[in-house]
C-alpha cells in the first residue's frame, strides 16, 4: 500500500496517496474525472454553478488543519482521495484472524466480497446528490442552501475514495464497477441505485433534514463498521470519509431541531395551536417523515440473520461499531435474542451472534436516534409544547430482513395488510403532505433571514454570524 503522505494540492486530483508515484493508476482517474464532472453537472444541484459557496475544502488529513474554508463555486471544488495517516500497526480488528497483520492487498477469497462491500456504499455517494438537486431552489435561508451545498460536494468526494479503491485494487472489473457508479440514477425504473432508500424521493427540506438525520446516520455506522475492516486501505478512507459525515448528521439533527422548535412557537401563537394555519409544519407531519425515513434507513443495515454478515466479520472484512470496545474480537460463541414471526405472532428466538452482526449495528443506530428524540423532546418541553416525538418500532414499514413481507403498527404490533393500509396515511408521508410542504417552502435568498417555517440556527458556520452571505447570489 501506498504511505499515507502529505496532500499534494497541485495535482488535477488532490491526493495523498501519491498518485504522482502511480502514472497507470493517475491516468486512469484522469480520464474517469471528465465523466464524474459530466455526471455533476447533469445530476448534481441545479442551477447555481455561478455562484461562490463558503465551503470547507480537506487541505490536510490533520486533525486540526484538515477544513479549509473559502468561497468556491461548486464545479471548481478540489474533490480528492484521502486517506487517514494510520494510528498504530495496522491490524485485523476482528474474526477468526483478529490480532493478525491488516491486508494491504486483497487477498483473492475476499475479492468479490470486498468489491462488493465497496460498489455498494460507493453507490450511495451519488445517488444522494440526485435525490437532493432541485432542493437549492426552495432553500429556507442562504446559511441552510450553504450546508446543501457542503453535502453534496463531500458526497461527491466520498464517491471518489471508494473509486481510487476500485481502480487501484480490482483491475478492469473495478474500472467497470467505477463507470457503472456513474450510469445507475436514483429512482430510475430500469436503472436504479442498489439501495432502497437512496431511490426515495427527497423532493422538499422536510425529508431533506430527515434523510440527513436518519439516512446519513445509517451511513456513518457502515463507515464505522468498515473502518475496522482488515483491509488497510478501506479502513483508512472510511476513516477519513467520518470525518466529514459529522456535519451531515449536524445539518439533519439540527435542521429538524430547528423545525420542532418554530413548529412548537407557531403552535403557541395560534389561537387554536393549528401550526399549519401559520404556514408551519404541524408535528403529526413531522413523525410521519420520522417513520418514513427512519423505517428506510434501518433497512440499509441489512437482514437481522444474515449469513453475509457472519462471513464479512469471519473473515475479517467488516467490523462492529467502535470493535475495540467489545472484549471478544472473534465472536465465535454468544447468541443474540430476537422476535420472529411464526404462525402468525411474534416469538423471540436465540440467533448465533456472528450471523446477528447486522442487527448489533442497527443497535448502535437505534440508540443514536433515540438520543437525538430525547433531544428534539426536550426542545419541545422548553417551548412548553405537550407533543412528544417518537421514533417507531424497528419492525414497522420494513422491506428488508425478517420483518419484510409483514405489517405491524408503528408500537411493532403484528397487523393485517388491510389495517395497515388503512393507517398508512396517518403513519407515512403522502402525497398531499408533499403537495403541503412544496407550497410553503419558497426560497429565501437574504442573508441573515429564515423561512417561516424553520427557526434560525444558534450559531453560524466557522465562526461566522449567522447573517454571513454563505452563497453570493449577486457575485
């Protein structure tokens, strides 16, 4: 492997994985880089090409210099390949050879798997700039258009450090795998992104802020898990790619914080506490996208037994969250309880832990969720609102695993198909909420100023008042 290296900033493609050193390699991401900008400007934000964004940009893989700040305008952003300086020997974290020397080639059993587990959270990366483009043009403030923005592109360079992977390590199948991550579109009927979730539409800031929360949370857990992986230079990207997840979990946390909170003001100004008859977003709306979107990305985690799972931890590939946190790294004994439906109801049964690897992340996720719940309630208890928030069972709405193929209610109750559809209006996102939330979301462009229907965030970006023009759109 390559020596993790100071960021060369001259190269067409910044980098510290010393490209310079690899002319094949440099040549072949060259020439993937005019149909990745292609693909940009096709599918990514609409319409604001022109426009300087205040973005962060990696200048380093330091811990303390890594962001810099700066307007750029969004087809000149310097996307790049970064990998984490590795902390310590390199080693398997976890499975049968755990404590063993980490891979820094691929070792020909764990091939397809590794292409595998690449292609996959590599096809993420750009299907959720194409689910998110025409958002810019109903932006609730200059501040919230500037955090899109910061998404998107990061996005952008995420899918750039699972493609310098396919291309430096996987061979022609890699440079194929690569121009595919480029052909599939989110939501396409003949060629869809590989996930559920990233085939949703998120056509308002509502699911934006949701998907930002919920979706993005599901992918900084695979992150996590595939920063454990015992091939080295998957780990250290993965690292790395956490660094700028962070903020996206920020935008979504506290996009619907911000929401509950001028939600909960709207509430108490009304003289009937009808939020919407003050152009705001009532809460039963609010949890009908928290169902929605959380029931999809719990999907992204992958069936409750799975023999994937067991075989990715056997063999080394892909770890649990924070693996060095667990005492026993093997795994090999321990059960994991779960409920079943059989004949018609709920029975719980022992499952062997190896096979259950999904459902141990999916825990780690639930809890993360349920900690920003309590928070959103604690908003809503300050602004003396009597709403709480909730997050549905983990067997509600589900299209993956165990649950897929039956219906339960949002407390987990085994229902009828008949029932459920008779709710579902009352426990999903509609088409008239939709119709709703396009109607009172108009852009708003003047710094310093917030839509109706959100409330202004506590502070700016980097230091800057939360009146800082964070896209010039008069340059």
């Amino acid at each position: 492997m390559t020596e993790v290296s100071s960021v060369d900033l001259n190269s067409k493609i910044p980098n510290n994985v010393g490209l310079s050193d690899d002319p094949k390699l440099r040549r072949a991401l060259e020439k993937w880089l005019p149909e990745y900008l292609e693909w940009w400007n096709d599918m990514g934000p609409s319409d604001f090409y022109d426009k300087p964004v205040f973005l962060r940009t990696a200048v380093s893989v330091t811990s303390d210099g890594w962001a810099h700040y700066d307007y750029v305008k969004l087809p000149e952003y310097r996307w790049g390949i970064f990998l984490a300086p590795p902390k310590g020997p390199l080693t398997i974290k976890c499975g049968d050879d755990a404590g063993k020397p980490a891979w820094t080639e691929i070792p020909g059993e764990h091939r397809n798997a590794l292409r595998r587990i690449i292609v996959t959270q590599a096809d993420t990366e750009p299907a959720s700039v194409e689910q998110q483009r025409m958002l810019g043009h109903m932006a609730p403030s200059l501040y919230d258009l500037r955090n899109l923005f910061q998404v998107n592109v990061e996005e952008g360079r995420h899918l750039w450090a699972m493609v310098y992977l396919l291309h430096k390590y996987f061979g022609r199948d890699g440079r194929d795998e690569a121009e595919e991550l480029l052909q599939r579109r989110s939501g396409d009927p003949d060629k869809p992104r590989i996930l559920g979730a990233f085939n949703q539409p998120c056509d308002h800031w509502l699911s934006f802020y949701a998907f930002t929360m919920f979706t993005d949370r599901d992918g900084k857990y695979q992150l996590a898990a595939l920063s454990e992986s015992g091939f080295a230079p998957l780990a250290l990207s993965t690292q790395f790619m956490l660094t700028e997840e962070a903020h996206h979990l920020f935008v979504g946390e506290t996009g619907l914080d911000r929401i509950i909170r001028r939600s909960a003001e709207l509430e108490r100004e009304d003289p009937n506490g009808d939020v919407r008859a003050q152009g705001g977003i009532d809460f039963d709306l609010i949890q009908r996208t928290i169902n929605y979107w959380y029931s999809y990305s719990l999907d992204l985690f992958g069936g409750e037994i799975s023999n994937n799972a067991s075989d990715f931890f056997a063999s080394g590939l892909k770890g649990r969250y924070r693996e060095d946190k667990f005492e026993d790294h093997k795994a090999i004994a321990g059960t994991y309880r779960l409920p079943v439906v059989e004949n018609g109801r709920l029975v719980e049964k022992d499952v062997p832990l190896r096979h259950a690897m999904n459902e141990v992340l999916r825990d780690a996720y639930v809890a993360d969720c349920e900690r920003a719940l309590r928070k959103w309630n604690r908003t809503l208890e300050q602004m003396g609102s009597s709403t709480r928030l909730y997050l549905p069972s983990r067997r509600f709405h589900r299209h993956q695993g165990i649950y897929a193929g039956h219906y339960f209610d949002p407390q987990g109750n085994l229902i009828t198909e008949e029932e459920f559809e008779r709710n579902r209006h009352k426990w999903l996102l509609t088409p008239a909420d939709n119709d709703y939330l396009l109607s009172i979301m108009k852009p708003v462009y003047e710094p310093g100023k917030f839509a109706n229907w959100i409330a202004p965030p506590k502070r700016g970006i980097e230091g800057k008042p939360i009146d800082f023009e964070y896209v010039k759109m008069h340059d």
